[in-house]
C-alpha cells in the first residue's frame, strides 16, 4: 500500500516543525513541507521534501498539487497580537485570504484531510473562572484572532460542499522544546512569554517585561494555559489519522486546563535556571486578555489523545535548556 502524501503549511516553523518530526519518526507518510522562511528555519526540518516557497503564490501551489495531496496541516501564518492591531491588513492577508486559496486548491483537489492550526485567542475575555470549552461563544478582540476565525469558518463551509473533512485546533499557549535537544522555538524578536523568560536566563536580553499587572487575577497578571509543543503535536498526529481513517470532522481545545499566570512563569524560570534576571512592570498590550484556560475534554474523548508533559516545570526546564542549547550549537 502506497504512502499518503502529506503537505504542512509553515512546517519549519516552532509547531510545524514538531509535528513534521513526530509524523517523520512513523514513516508512513510522504510529507512535503511548504514555508516562505519567514519565521521558519531550514534547520528545524528534519524529516520530507522541503519546497521554498508562500502558500498565496499560485505557482508554489501549482507545483505542489501535481501530485495527489491527501492531507494538509495547515500551519502557515503571521502569530503576534500587538502587531495584528498595527497591520490589520498584513494578518488578513497572510491568515485568512492566503488560507482561502490553500482551501480552493484543497476543493479543486479533492484533498480528504485538513487540520487547521487555530488559536484559543477566537474566544476572547471570559467573564468565568472556568476552562473554556467549544461549545462557548466566540468573541476575537484582535485581527489575529479574527483572521483566524473567519478561516474557521472558511474550511467549516468548503466542507460542505466538498470531499474535505477538517479538525481544527484551538491552541492555549504554546511552550517548551522537543527534549531530545533537536528543534525548539527559533527566531529573534520573541513575543512569547515562556521564550522570553528563556533568553533573560541565558543573559541573551537583559530583562523581562510584564506587560500589565493590574488585571482581575490572582496577583494582578495575566493567566494562561501552557501546553508543551510536544503534546500539541501528538494532538496534530492523531487528528490526521483520525481524518485519514474515516472519522468526521471536529474542533478541539489543546490545552490542559490548568492556568499559570505571568509573574509564575517568571518565577519558575528563575527557579530552574537560577538567575534572578530583571523583570520590569509595563502597561498591558493592545489586545490582551486577563485568563484563559482550556476545557480539552473533548479531545481526549474523541482522539485518545493524553498529556505526557503537562507540569509547568517540565514545560519551562525544557524551553530553558533548547535556549541554552541555542548558544552552544547554533
């Protein structure tokens, strides 16, 4: 029996990356990997075929569905909240028009399996202590948010009329590196926090800033669900097979509803590497929300999916030694 050939979105990218590795390591799939290297790297790609290239341009996608695509992970698009609100245009062009045209070639080709990378961001402020769930009404605050959205929407309707099932992901926030040291969060001019916290405790910035420390939580920052990228990318495996064996289409949470908040975070980070690196007080971000944590009961009813590495520590242990790996090796 042939392989399915498998075509990711964004893959050298931080998630993409892991999941590629994890799809990679089962060798049963062909999987093609498209990315502009705008925020990817070629050194995260450790397994497939590798084409250069932005999922908007007509002539990358023309050359890629010359063959038979039987599934996509679509990861490709811009992530950064303060910046969706000074470029609106830019996050509806990447996010949304570009994943229309991902999608009208995914109808035009019959593709079978879709897996969209999403964001918990689409829920907006909750007024509840307790975890999200699916069923809660949406509310984006942000373009980031929005554009991620109306894609939702987007392959949601295409499915209808067409042979393409679809699971989409609702990320929380996404942290820590692979343990085996290959691949982790890449780049200059982080904006996550868990990669911030790291670079201070390597000395690769000089603090860490707290962006509003006035919100209606437990000690005034921002609370947040932290998922292990490892996890989050078990979750993305199962979901193909899931959609490759059959199964109908779904949306699912991917965190692990627990909250930690912002100064807890940076506390555990110091912890861990023992450096007690600075740490100013700022004013909140444009499009920042207080809380946010997931209910992901229905993914590990519907999927079997189970967290294997959801201790704050584990998470934070394993961002700050990918970081000091970075100096060493890259």
């Amino acid at each position: 029996m042939s392989k399915k050939n498998i075509l990711i979105t964004g893959g050298a990218g931080y998630i993409g990356s892991h999941v590629l590795k994890q799809l990679g390591e089962l060798d049963q799939y062909n999987l093609i990997v498209v990315d502009n290297l705008s925020n990817g790297h070629k050194e995260n790609l450790l397994f497939g075929e590798f084409i250069e290239g932005d999922i908007g341009d007509s002539q990358v996608l023309d050359q890629i569905f010359k063959r038979k695509i039987d599934g996509i992970l679509h990861f490709a698009g811009s992530i950064v909240v303060p910046e969706s609100v000074e470029k609106p245009d830019l996050y509806y062009r990447n996010n949304t028009v570009n994943s229309l045209k991902l999608l009208e070639y995914a109808k035009k080709f019959e593709v079978e399996a879709f897996i969209f990378s999403s964001t918990a961001a689409v829920y907006g402020e909750k007024t509840t202590d307790r975890p999200v769930s699916e069923e809660d009404p949406t509310d984006p605050k942000n373009p980031y948010a929005a554009s991620k959205l109306m894609t939702e929407q987007m392959i949601q309707d295409i499915a209808k009329v067409s042979s393409l099932r679809y699971v989409i992901l609702r990320y929380f926030n996404v942290a820590g590196a692979c343990p085996s040291g290959k691949i982790g969060q890449r780049g200059k001019n982080a904006t996550h926090l868990m990669k911030v916290c790291a670079e201070a405790a390597c000395g690769k910035r000089e603090s860490v800033t707290i962006f509003g420390t006035d919100y209606p939580t437990k000690d005034g920052t921002g609370v947040r669900d932290y998922i292990h990228v490892v996890d989050l990318a078990s979750a993305h495996v199962l979901a193909l097979g899931h959609l490759l064996n059959g199964a109908e289409s779904n949306l699912f949470n991917c965190g692990y509803s627990q909250g930690y908040s912002v100064k807890e975070v940076i506390q555990q980070m110091k912890k861990i590497s023992s450096n007690d690196f600075l740490v100013n007080e700022g004013l909140r971000r444009a499009g920042d929300i207080s809380k946010l944590t997931a209910d992901s009961r229905l993914i590990r009813e519907k999927l079997g999916w189970k967290a294997g590495f959801n201790k704050l520590s584990v998470i934070i242990k394993d961002a700050y030694n990918w970081e000091k790996r970075l100096n060493i090796d890259n």
